[in-house]
C-alpha cells in the first residue's frame, strides 16, 4: 500500500461503498450453495424433529426448556447442575474453530458463520428481483422512480419475510414448537416469544440486508482473534503474484510473452461480497469466500490459461513458486504440530464429555447438613443431626425410595426419621428433584452420640428397579 | 513492467509523522459517527425522563416519575397480591392441615421461615437452637406444649407479655425471700438432681423430697416431669432452659425465673397469616408433637 501526505485536515469518517456482488459459478459456489442449504435446514428443520421420551415429558428431540430448567437434545437430558455439558461443547466449538482457523484460515467466516450465509442468501434475492451486478449499480444511481421504489419495495419485503422466518423459527427452540406456532397466530403466545421474534427479525433485516459486510469488518472481534491462529502454514485464499504480473488486458497479454498471466478483467473484484481486490494481497475485511477463485478459474479456462491464478496458498510455498518450484504437499501444511494439537485437545475433551455421558446416573442425592445448630440433644439425651437431602429423579415417572443411613464406625448406628412421613420412604416425582428433611438420631449411648464427629453414608434405593445412590456426611456428636 | 496496477488501494495518513513513522487514516463509517450522535440524543432524553441530576437532596425526578425504590415497592404489591390467595387458603384451613397441604404447604413452611428470620432470631438464634434463657425450638421438650395449636397459641399470646390478656403466665416464687431457708433450698437442689440421677449428696436429696411435694409438686408434678399447661419445665430430662447443673438449680430456686416473649398477635406486629405461617414452620423444625 503507499501513502501519500497531505496538509488539509484528514477525513476520519467515509460513506459506505456499496458492493455489488456478480454471480458466479464454480466449485467454491457450489460448495456455499450446499452449505447454505445444509446449515438453513438444520435451523429451520430441527425444532420440528420429535422424539418421544415417555408420557411426562416433552417429544421435542431439540429443546432449550427454560421454564423447567432442562435442555434436551435427543436421548440426552441435561439439568441445569450438568450445565458443564453445555460447557464442554462450547469448548469444543471453540477448539474446532481454532484448529480450522489454523488450518485454512478463515474458512468459518467464508463458508459457516450465520451472517454469511444469511447474506449470501439475502444478496441471491437482491439478484433475482433486482438483477445481476450492472443492474443493480444502474439502479442504485436512477432517480427515485416509479420503477426503483418497486423493485426496492419487492427486494425490503422478501427480506422482511426471511427475517420473520428466521426470528420465527429462533423461538421454536424453547417451547413445544406446533403448540407454540398455534399460540403465535392466535395471540396467546407469551410477550417473550413476541419480542424475541421481533428483535432477531429486526437484527436479520438490518445486518443481512444493510450492513452485511460492515458486520465483519468493523463489528466482529472473531476475525480480529484469529489473526493469532494463523501462521504460515495456514491455507488461505491468495492471489500468486509471481504468475499473474504484471497483469494486461487480454489483447495486450497475448501480444507480449514477458506478460503475467493476470488478464485484468477484474472477475474477481466483482464478485467479491466484501469489496476488495484480493490482488493487493491479503487484507482485513477478506472472509475467505473463495468466490474470486471461482471467478478467476472460469476466466482462465475462458483464455486457455491454467487455472489457480488465485487459489487457496500458505505464505511458507511462495518463495518456493517464486523460485520457479512445485509447492509442497497440500497435507504437509495441514498435519502439524498445532493442528494436531488442537486436535488432541479436541478428542480429549470430546472423550471426556462422553465418559460424563455414559457414567452419569438416572437417580442422585445430595445432602445439605443442617449446622446451626450442628446438632440437638432430645429429652432423653438423643443426639439427632438434621439433613436436607436432595434426590434427583431422572426418571419419567415418578418413584418410591427408602432411606437409610449407615457408618463404619463401631456400636454406632442411626434410627432415620423423614419430616413428615411416617416411616423411610418417600415419593420423588418424576424428572424432578425432592427436598427431604432428614432426621438422624443416635440414642445416648451410641459411640455416634458422644464422639464429636462420626462419618455416615446416607443411601436411597429405588424400590422400583433396586438402584442405589448414596452421599456420605458427617454426624456430630456430644463430646463428653 | 506493461503498466501500473491502476487502482491500487491509497490510504491516507493524518499527517503526522514521528522518526519517519506515518499515522495513516483508515476513516470509520459515517454511520458509525451517526451511531454516537444518536447516543448523546437518547442521553439527552434519558436525563429529563428519568432521574438524572443529582441535588443537595435527592435528584431530578424526570418526567416519568421512575424510581427504583418504587418499582420495589410494585414488585412487592405484586407478590403480596399474587400471595394473598395463599394466605386465605392458610387462614381458612385447619392449623394441624397447613403443613400437609399440597396447595401452601411448602409456602407455608417458607413464609414461616422469613417470618422467623425477621422477628424471631433475635433470641432464639437464625437456627431456632435458642441459648441460655431462650428455648430451643427443634428439641422435643415444650414449655407450654408443641403440637401446633399450643406453638400457635403461645406465639399469638406471648409469655408475661402484659399487652395480652391471654398471655401465657407462670409465676414461680422467689423461695429465696421468705418462703424457703438456704437449708432447704440446698435439699430441694440435690432432689432436683437425683430425678435424672445426678444427686450428689444423697441425704440432702432425701431430705428434699419434702420440700419438693409441699412447694414444687403443685405445677411440676410429684415426679418432676413438669406441666405445660401451667407452663413448669419437666425437671426429669435432659434438658434444661437455664442450666441443669447445681449452681444453676439452686439459683433458679432461690431467685426464680420468667423469661418473656411479646404476644405477637398484638399491637399490629403480625397478621393472622403470618401467626399461622411461622406457627407451621416452627412446628416443622423438628420438635413439634
């Protein structure tokens, strides 16, 4: 880049140069159509999915359930004390992110990342109402005529309508979505619906259709972090200098052999969703989109050239090309010691999010001794300790358990005493968690009474199925 | 070279320059300065509708009237609106079936217990384990009864409490003035001890007996075992208000005791809901009959 000095005061604020984004065709193109598709109808598709888990609970293979403080996801239910679940995955996003960052550059800002796509998808309807690149620069510069406010009229509105859906379809995600979708038509739904919907439609509308690139460049800290993911191995969307200058127009390149292979015809810049010219090398707002590669081989096979003129390079192969060699292999750049790095910590935290998963229990208790006071000597001299415990039943029915209390300690036992209850056992409803205020008692000469600390197991048994749990806690005694 | 790339991207510096070092000027977008504008708007509309200004006392009001003392007050009449069908539920029901309510009775048992953290722990401690003087609410022995109408009773009526007609009253004598010499005080002491064998001075203790049935017996029984209904402490248990040691006994015979509670029913301090809420708690710690 140069730079050039100037004594007027300078500008620090510019007006939006708006892009024009031209169609294209190739492998790269095909490739975004198809993740379009995939990561649209896994959005709009999934809270639809049912899945049944039994009669006292939901059929929503996919379900954030705030108002019971649940997450479902298929067979897996997940309570609000197991949230490092939730954790762990977002951990592994993060490190998947980091290992395709170093890989291949910002191929999640290309490719994956919602406002791309929603872009992508908002600039394709631009072009089927308002037509391809010229005309769309042609129509940006007519006077406000009957025809520009039609067509301006006709693209707001489609977009208005896929920012409705894509807000709607948010809100699915936490409520049984055919009951909800009911509720939202007929007004009953609650105002939290109503408001989540218009505030993602209004974000939709806004960042896709109006700010589009701007997000990136200006707004997102994710593109900022992954300059330091990135190194020179890292294979990202380059444009080979060496083979395309300098650049002439075709008539002129095909006249003088000591011309580069570039032919100028600016393809590359007028697909770019960005607005850049990925020939002044790399820059800040490039998102990778690969779309000048596509653009750029279709023009090159166009003039009988080889294609690859612009094509994913790492920085380490360009002294090689240059020097006239072949570059290395593709798999060379991509196993290292800091993609496998990621990789390794990926898998450890995947295989230990999976362990979690198969070892977790479908019954648990939890104790919450009473310590003030730490313990209280009846009118005959029993000592008793008092327990909130707190049984968890993961169940989708309800169940009965009984408990029981035990310590290895010698010529020391417990009678249980439940508040409220006559006898041991207890009624937990289903998919629920059960408070229980339990009573300990040690009678005067039980060890327990008068040693200051006893430990003791307390257990609860699923009468129906025989399962276990048990938490271990402590019993205070009287010290002589 | 054939030409120069014609449209290589120019940025501008600011001028500046330090040891050669240029500051370029990479311009933010105009509606980013739109963005600020429009900040220091809404900061304008911000200061006359709500409190803003700060003054000697207080600050501006604002058009609006916003205060957040009085969203807590709101927040509060809601609560206490949504709360008021529970409250009656737990008036009309009976004591004994609060508890067990499917309907209040976990709210009962909470309400119970913020009731008791406001007005009760102040003597009987945030555990309800009381200390010397103050009774221990989660034992199982109960001055004046612990099944849920008495705990219910004596928290509406108070203990001495003059403002209350109903009030719980005993009244044991000062034996140290006049009635009782230091001799016989001394026997009905080791007497005291010997219901839970602990007399250490046997004659003494017999010698006792009879102080005790001709002074002590009339409200704590012939065995000692106490009466709730004439509010006198089972004196044959494990558990003593003031102290169960000898010095302790003989003082209490000697200069007697009368701890008081304020009848709570009275002079506004609680309503019929909460009496019965923290009646129900009480009862639920552990101890109630």
């Amino acid at each position: 880049m140069s730079t050039e000095t100037h004594e007027d005061a300078p500008k620090l604020y510019a007006a939006r140069e708006p892009v024009f984004p031209k169609r294209v065709k190739g492998k790269f193109r095909q490739l975004k159509w198809w993740l379009m598709i995939f990561t649209l109808g896994v959005y709009y598709i999934t809270p639809w999915i049912r899945w049944d888990r039994g009669p006292n609970m939901p059929d929503q293979a996919v379900l954030i359930d705030m108002a019971n403080r649940r997450f479902f996801m298929f067979w897996i239910e997940i309570w609000p004390y197991e949230f490092y679940f939730v954790a762990g995955l977002l951990i592994m996003a993060g490190l998947g992110l980091f290992l395709f960052t170093s890989a291949l550059g910002r191929v999640w800002c290309g490719f994956a990342c919602p406002q791309t796509v929603w872009v992508d998808l908002y600039v394709q309807v631009e072009r089927w109402i308002e037509g391809d690149r010229n005309a769309r620069i042609r129509l940006l510069n007519r006077k406000w005529d009957a025809y520009k406010w039609r067509m301006r009229l006709t693209k707001w509105a489609a977009w208005l309508v896929i920012a409705v859906l894509t807000g709607g379809a948010w809100v699915f995600y936490f409520a049984d979505a055919p009951t909800l979708l009911v509720e939202l038509f007929t007004g009953q739904a609650a105002f939290v619906a109503y408001a989540f919907i218009v505030s993602l439609t209004a974000t939709t509308f806004v960042f896709g259709g109006f700010m589009q690139e701007q997000i990136c460049t200006y707004m997102c800290p994710w593109p900022r972090i992954q300059a330091a993911m990135m190194d020179e191995d890292t294979m990202t969307v380059s444009y080979r200098d060496w083979r395309g200058e300098p650049r002439a127009k075709l008539k002129a390149s095909l006249a003088d052999s000591s011309l580069g292979d570039c032919i100028d015809c600016n393809a590359c810049v007028a697909v770019c969703p960005v607005g850049i010219d990925i020939r002044d090398g790399q820059q800040l707002e490039c998102i990778t989109c690969a779309l000048c590669i596509d653009a750029c081989d279709e023009m090159m096979i166009k003039v009988g050239r080889p294609t690859g003129l612009i094509a994913y390079l790492t920085a380490n192969d360009e002294p090689l090309e240059r020097a006239g060699e072949p570059p290395r292999n593709m798999w060379k750049h991509l196993i290292r010691p800091r993609t496998i790095m990621y990789v390794v910590l990926l898998s450890a935290v995947g295989i230990g999010l999976l362990v979690a998963l198969f070892v977790r229990a479908e019954i648990e208790v939890n104790v919450a001794p009473i310590r003030n006071p730490d313990f209280v000597v009846l009118s005959d001299g029993t000592i008793r300790n008092d327990y909130d415990i707190r049984i968890l039943n993961k169940h989708g029915e309800e169940r009965q358990f009984i408990v029981t209390a035990e310590t290895d300690e010698h010529n020391s036992e417990f009678k249980v005493v439940l508040q409220g209850l006559e006898g041991v056992v207890v009624t937990a409803p289903a998919d629920d968690t059960l408070i229980v205020r339990v009573y300990l008692l040690a009678a005067p000469d039980n060890h327990a009474a008068r040693r200051e600390r006893t430990g003791v197991h307390i257990w609860i048994e699923d009468l129906k199925s025989g399962d276990t749990a048990h938490v271990e806690t402590l019993f205070n005694g009287k010290a002589p | 070279m054939a030409r120069k790339p014609e449209k290589k991207k120019v940025v501008e510096t600011t001028g500046h320059e330090w040891d050669g070092i240029t500051e370029l000027n990479n311009p933010m977008p105009r509606w980013w300065l739109w963005t600020f504008y429009l900040t220091i708007v809404w900061g304008i509309g911000y200061m006359i509708l709500y409190p803003a200004w700060p003054l000697i006392n207080g600050a501006t009001p604002g058009l609006l009237g916003y205060s957040s003392r009085g969203e807590v007050a709101k927040d509060i009449a809601a609560v206490n609106a949504a709360n008021a069908p529970l409250n009656d539920r737990i008036i009309s029901l009976d004591l004994a079936a609060i508890a067990g309510d499917p309907e209040v009775g976990n709210y009962a048992v909470s309400a119970g217990a913020a009731v008791f953290r406001t007005f009760c722990i102040q003597c009987h401690g945030a555990g309800a384990a009381g200390s010397v003087g103050y009774p221990n609410l989660r034992d199982d022995d109960w001055l004046w009864g612990g099944d849920i109408e008495a705990i219910y009773a004596t928290i509406s009526h108070g203990i001495r409490a003059d403002e209350d007609d109903d009030t719980r009253l005993s009244d044991m004598p000062v034996f140290g003035d006049d009635y009782l010499s230091p001799e016989e005080i001394a026997q009905a002491a080791q007497f005291v001890l010997s219901l839970t064998g602990r007399a250490t001075d046997g004659a003494l203790a017999r010698a006792g007996v009879v102080v005790f049935e001709e002074n002590c017996a009339a409200c704590h029984g012939d065995d000692g075992t106490g009466d709730i209904y004439a509010g006198a402490p089972n004196l044959a248990d494990a558990l003593w208000l003031y102290g169960g040691d000898l010095e302790t006994i003989t003082e209490t015979i000697t200069n007697s005791r009368g701890g008081v509670m304020p009848a709570w029913s009275t002079k506004g301090r609680l309503n019929e809901a909460q009496l019965r809420q923290v009646a129900v708690y009480v009862h639920e710690l552990g101890g109630g009959k």
